[in-house]
C-alpha cells in the first residue's frame, strides 16, 4: 500500500500523533456517527488549515465541533483566542482539560452551534472586533450552518472550513458547472469563495465514504445589504427549483418575463447559465417595484 501523502503532495503524513489517539482510547470515546464524526487525528494537517486560515496571534476564532482538539491545538498554538461549541458532552471534560493549559485562551461551550448566539460568544473572548470561523464541520449540519453565517446577523472576518468534497465543489462553482446553485449563488454574494485543500477520506478517523475540502470564504468589502440577499435568496430558490426550465417559466410566479427583462437577462435562458451577478440583478428588479 502506498504511504498516504500530505495534501500538497509534498511530504508523506506524519503517523497521527499518540497523544489525541491515546486521549480518545483512554477516555473510552468512539466515534458517534449521529454527530458526524470524523477526526483529524494528525497535527500536522490541523496545523496546515490554521496557516491556510490564516490565523495569527490575538485573533478571535470561533471552532464549531472540536472533538478531541486537534484543529483546537492548532489554533492555540498559533496564538489564537478560541472559542469552541462542542454538542458531544463526552469531549467536554477533554476540551476543559486543554483550556486549562491554555492561560485563558480556551473556552469550551457545549452547545448545538445552529443556536448559539457568535456575537455573544466573541463578546465572551473579549473582543467587539470580530472574529473568525475555522472548523472541520460535522457533515450532516455544515450547509445549515454556512448559510446561517452568510445571512445572520454575526458576520465572520473569515471562514475557513472543511466540508465534504460535494458540498465544497457546490460552494464554489461558477454558472455553467454540474454543481452550480443555490449554494454558490449565496457564497459568492457575500463572499470570495475558493477551494484551498482537498483531503482524503484516509486522512480521518473513522475514514468517511468521501474525500473532503476545506473552503475558504472572505466577505466581499461591499456586501450587498441584507434585504438584497434574501430577495436573491428567494430569485434563485426559485429559478433553481426547476432548475431545467427557462427562467420565464421558473421565476413566473416573480414577475417572469417582465422580470428577466428589468434584470438585463434573457427570459429563456436556464438558472444554472446565469452568473452570481445576473442572480444579483434579478433580486434587485424583484425588489425594485416594492420600494
Ligand atoms: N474538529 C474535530 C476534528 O477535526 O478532529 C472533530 C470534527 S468532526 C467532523 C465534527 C464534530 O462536530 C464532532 O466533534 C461532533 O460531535 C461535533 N458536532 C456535531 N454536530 C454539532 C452541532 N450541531 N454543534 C456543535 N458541534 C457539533
């Protein structure tokens, strides 16, 4: 068998470090699927994601689901304030654990991160400043809670997060792609969205069916405001929704042809060729007559 390969296929991976494999076999602590879990047991890779992050000193970073703490480590290390929402109470122990070597960089918040309330939680890091996002998502609530940081009131300084391979090709595709849609659209209204480190199913533990990527999102410095974004929300719901026919057809019940034609885009043309800005058009002629 060949030696799996750090992802910029420079170096083989280092073997996954004792310390968090022992910690989770002491612990008793498996994997529970219910909470999607897959570990980065490998600290070289959760420190290749904090340099992608960008993270230096004093930062504040908010990680959604630590587990054991590898990623949590990394951004210790690199000198970052964290926040961790954890919704496993087995890790908690573990996680309080690691806060108290940390000199008060380190809180741990158990918690479901569809709820809890980010501004709060910076405030609790002491800073007004904002922060940012780096985390390995649990698979079953990271669309959910992307498009909860993309249209909430908390807006991060940056994302840095792994997905499954599918869903990050879905955050980042441009009209004309297999996976472009409702999720690109809304990424890349608000954000620069790219696709930074793929990983192999290999690289986790328990390794899942699919490969993984990390994306990295940056809000655009003119964000459109937030009524535009959910009116492109509701466009491009329904354009997609019947993603095969022609927009005429698909955004009638939202003026239709008049529509398209307000919007500077051609009525027959389908959902899946118009670029994130022809989406931006169509929401602002949809909302135009109401003003
Ligand atoms: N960050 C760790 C790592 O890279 O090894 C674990 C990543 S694992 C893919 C996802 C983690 O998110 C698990 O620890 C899981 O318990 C936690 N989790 C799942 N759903 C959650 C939720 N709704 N809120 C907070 N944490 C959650």
């Amino acid at each position: 068998m060949t030696e799996p390969r750090d992802p910029d296929g420079a170096s083989p991976l280092a073997p996954s470090p004792a310390p968090l494999r022992d910690i989770l076999a002491s612990a008793g602590i498996s994997a529970d699927k219910r909470f999607g879990q897959h570990f980065l047991l490998d600290l070289n890779i959760c420190r290749k994601i904090v340099r992608l992050a960008g993270i230096v000193e004093g930062q504040a970073v908010i990680e959604v689901g630590p587990g054991p703490g590898g990623l949590t480590r990394a951004l210790l290390e690199a000198g970052a304030r964290v926040a961790v929402v954890e919704r496993d109470p087995r890790f908690i122990a573990l996680l309080e654990n690691l806060a108290l070597s940390a000199g008060g960089r380190l809180t741990v918040i158990e918690g479901d991160a569809l709820d809890i309330d980010e501004l709060a939680v910076l405030r609790g890091l002491g800073t007004d400043s904002g922060g940012h996002i780096v985390s390995n998502l649990p698979y079953n609530v990271g669309t959910p809670l992307l498009v909860k940081w993309l249209t909430g009131d908390f807006q991060p300084l940056s994302m840095t997060l792994m997905f499954q391979k599918e869903v990050a090709l879905r955050i980042v595709a441009s009209a004309g792609q297999a996976e472009y849609g409702r999720l690109a659209v809304l990424a890349q209204t608000v954000c620069e969205a790219r696709s930074v480190m793929d990983l192999p199913a290999r690289a986790f533990t328990p390794p899942p069916k699919v490969a993984s990527a990390v994306v990295r999102l940056i809000p655009l410095e003119h964000r459109p405001p937030r009524d535009l974004v959910e009116a492109l929300q509701h466009v491009a719901r329904a354009a997609f929704g019947q993603r095969r026919k022609m927009l005429r057809s698909s955004v009638r019940f939202l003026g239709g042809e008049q529509l398209c034609i307000a919007a500077g885009i051609d009525p027959d043309a389908r959902a899946e060729t118009i670029s994130v800005a022809g989406f931006m058009a169509l929401a602002e002629a949809w909302v135009a007559p109401r003003n």
